[in-house]
C-alpha cells in the first residue's frame, strides 16, 4: 500500500487532502506510531488520532502476526514505516 504520515492532532480536512495521493496514513502520537487511517476513516469526528484505526502490530514476527490478526501491518527500518500491509 502506498502512505504517508499524519500527527494525530491533525485534522481530518488535512488527512482528506493527504489520502487524494496515497491508500493510507500512518499517525504518529508523540513519538510513535499509533494507528493507522484510511478513507474510510474521514467520515467519522475528531482529530486523526482520535479516528485512527489502532489495531496494528510494527515489525511482528509471522506468528505473533498469525496468532494477533492485526488489520494492518507496519514494517519499520530506522525507526520509520516502509512497508505497509492489511493484516494476514
């Protein structure tokens, strides 16, 4: 999936605009990753942390990734997101 990022006191006005170019955003809180959002995401209210979708694991291993079933998965290096994926 392609993403970018969003702060999660972001608007949902500025995550409208940031989804025209990509599937996803990836909303970080203070200092990590909290969620992730989608269109699907937009018609709900609040701040972008607030609608997020929090159901993700970053860098699990296949099992904990099969045994939790997150709805997405974020794989990191340094720290940042590169690889973006719905959940298996």
């Amino acid at each position: 999936m392609e993403f970018s990022s969003i702060g999660a006191e972001d608007s949902i006005e500025e995550a409208r605009s940031r989804l025209e170019s990509c599937d996803a955003l990836v909303v970080w809180g203070a200092e990590i990753m909290i969620g992730i959002m989608t269109k699907e995401h937009l018609e709900r209210k609040g701040s972008c942390g607030q609608v997020c979708e929090l159901d993700i694991l970053i860098d699990p291993d296949p099992a904990k990734a099969a045994a939790w079933r997150p709805a997405y998965i974020i794989i990191t290096e340094d720290g940042e997101p590169v690889i973006l994926s719905r959940g298996p």
